[in-house]
C-alpha cells in the first residue's frame, strides 16, 4: 500500500534518522535523508515528498525556517518533531504551516501511524474529489489540484489548511466545535489540542479573507464553533 510513497526524514541525529528510514523501508517507503536544514531545503525543492519528517533543532536552518521556505513553493505535508511538553514548540511548528507534530522521545510506531495517516487521507481526498471546482464569489477551489485561488491568484495552503477548508465550503452555513474539527480533519487518535484548530483557521483567514479580522466567508459561532458563511 505504501510502496512508492517518499518521505524525506530531517534530523540532525544519525541514530535516530537511520532506525526512522529503516523502519519505513520495511513497509515500502522511498525515504532520503537530510541532517540540517539547508540541506533538508535542497531536498524538498528537488522532489515533492509525500510527507516530511522535520525536526525543529538543526544547524544551519531551524526546522521552523525550513517549514517555512517549503511553505513558498510547497504544500506537501509536514510533521514536526518538537521537545516533550513544550507547546512553544507545537503551536509555533503549526504557524510556520506545519500539518502535526510529535514530541520527543516518541515510539516509532506512531511515527508509522501519523506518515500513514496523513498518506491516507491524501489518497482519499484524490480519490473523492475527481474535477470538483467550487466558486464562491472571488473565491475558487480545485479539490482535484488541491489548489485555491482569490482573485484569479493562487494562494498556497497547507494540507490541513485545505482540509479544513474543503469540510467547510462543502457544508456551508454547518456549525463544527474545535473538537469536531479536530476528530475530522485529524483524526480521532490525534493526541493534539483544540488550539490546533485556533492555529490553521486564523492562518487560512490570512489567506482567503480580504479582512480576517471581519471575514467574509469563515465565521466564528461565539461559544460553539466555526462556519463557512454561504
């Protein structure tokens, strides 16, 4: 199932990068390498990875600069490896436009399942959204490309941004809680907070909105939760 699937793994420890690529090798994965961040930037300007493993401490480049200089060309999903209980770390990997994120020392088969889902639920999206292109007035979105557009100019989301983007243009006028959100778009084993959600709808209100702090089409439901304004 995942043969063929790239990931790049970044990490500054050898150690820990060689027993990553080994294990993802077992289940089929195409995984290279990087051990700083210049060099983790070369690398995805090269190829389009399918997920990027990305820890926050490298020399030359911080995994957070990396973030966001793949940020400028890419959407391909990143998942930050931050230090245990330091949700600086966490809230700031996902403002650079980080998809997820494990924390230090993490066990290798949650490594496995977090690549594994957000490959899942890439294949999925492809899967259902065949030539949907939905328009609301300046606003455009190619569900096949994964791309959006204001203005007739293409803006660059994140996965997750999409994701969240794509659940709610498809269910206008639909009130989702922080944890409906985060159970849907991340999934039920997300060990995250709500604040992730907090994170990418202001991120994507950047993007979309002429005003986000009066926006247009995502609309906060004081007390309950968001909603995309038909």
């Amino acid at each position: 199932m995942n043969v063929g699937k790239k990931v790049l793994v970044v990490d500054d420890e050898k150690l820990i990068v060689k027993g990553i690529r080994f294990s993802l090798e077992q289940d089929g994965m195409e995984v290279d390498c990087a051990y700083d961040g210049e060099e983790a930037l070369e690398a995805a300007k090269k190829k389009e990875y399918d997920v990027v493993l990305l820890d926050v401490m490298l020399p030359k480049l911080t995994g957070f600069e990396v973030c966001q200089q793949i940020r400028e060309f890419s959407n391909m999903p990143i998942i930050m490896l931050t230090a245990k209980g330091d949700d600086m770390d966490k809230i700031l990997g996902l403002e650079y436009g980080a998809d997820d994120y494990i924390t230090k020392p993490f066990n290798i088969l949650e490594v496995k399942a977090r690549i594994k889902a957000i490959m899942r639920r890439s294949s999925k999206k492809s899967a259902d959204n065949q030539a949907k292109v939905i328009k609301f007035e300046d606003l455009k979105i190619d569900c096949e490309s994964r791309r959006v557009y204001v203005n007739n100019k293409e803006v660059n989301l994140t996965a997750k941004e999409f994701d969240l983007l794509e659940l709610l243009i498809f269910n206008p006028n639909k009130v989702y809680s922080r944890e409906n959100l985060l159970n849907i778009v991340w999934g039920y084993d997300y060990p995250g907070d709500v604040r992730t959600v907090d994170v990418h709808i202001r991120r994507l209100r950047e993007k979309i909105e002429d005003n986000p702090s009066e926006p247009k089409y995502i609309h906060t439901k004081w007390g309950v939760g968001y909603f995309f304004q038909d």
